[in-house]
C-alpha cells in the first residue's frame, strides 16, 4: 500500500520557503535546513511532509498540481497568509457561479487553493 509522504515543492531560497510554509502550516523542519533541501513535519497534527527542493524553474502559470488548504475561516487565513508574503493571483479564471477557493502564489510562484470549509 502506498500514501503520500511528502509533497516537494522546487523554491529559490529554501530557508526563505522554509520560513513561510513554517509559519503558514504551522510545520516544523524534520532536520536542520540545508541550502538545498528542507523537510517540514506538522507540529502536532498527522500528515504529509512538505519538502523543499532547491530548483532553478519556475511553476506554471497554471500548474499540472497544487495544494489545497482547508480553512474553517478563510477570509482569515487568507489575510494571514498574504501577510507571511503569498500573493493573490488576480488573473485566475474563476467560475462566474459562487466559488470556495481563493487562489494564491507562495514567494516562489507555487500556486496554492485556500478552501472555505463552513
């Protein structure tokens, strides 16, 4: 049986990711940050890692996958979020009926879903 261990996310400053997405998920580095390479646990709670690849590439503007975080108050979280140094992609082609998710860009680009969940 398999399941997801981590998610790898390619960065251009790993100790700069490290502290946004530490801060954003409240995760901790599994080991010490290397300039290249970082692992990050959940604090408390189960699930996957989220590691951290130094890489020279860009994401696409709409991307193959991205990560979809739950939030029981979104305008909240994205606020928080938006003040850790994500951005808002304005350009997103949002459905004209009512939608649960705001898309944003962590400080590399990676696109991320912040979903409504009440």
């Amino acid at each position: 049986m398999l399941r997801i261990g981590s998610v790898v996310l390619n960065v251009s400053d790993v100790a700069g990711a490290a502290r946004f997405w530490m801060a954003a998920l409240d995760y901790e580095p599994r080991y010490a940050v290397a300039a290249d390479w970082a692992i990050l646990s959940p604090r408390t709670a189960a699930g996957p890692n989220l590691s951290l690849n130094l890489g020279e590439t860009r994401p696409d503007a709409v991307p193959h996958i991205h990560l979809d975080l739950y939030a029981d108050d979104q305008r909240a979280e994205v606020q928080r979020l938006l003040g850790l140094g994500a951005r808002r992609v304005e350009d997103w082609p949002y459905p004209d009926e009512p939608h649960d998710f705001v898309v944003l860009e962590d400080p590399d680009g990676n696109r991320v879903c912040v979903i409504g969940t009440t």
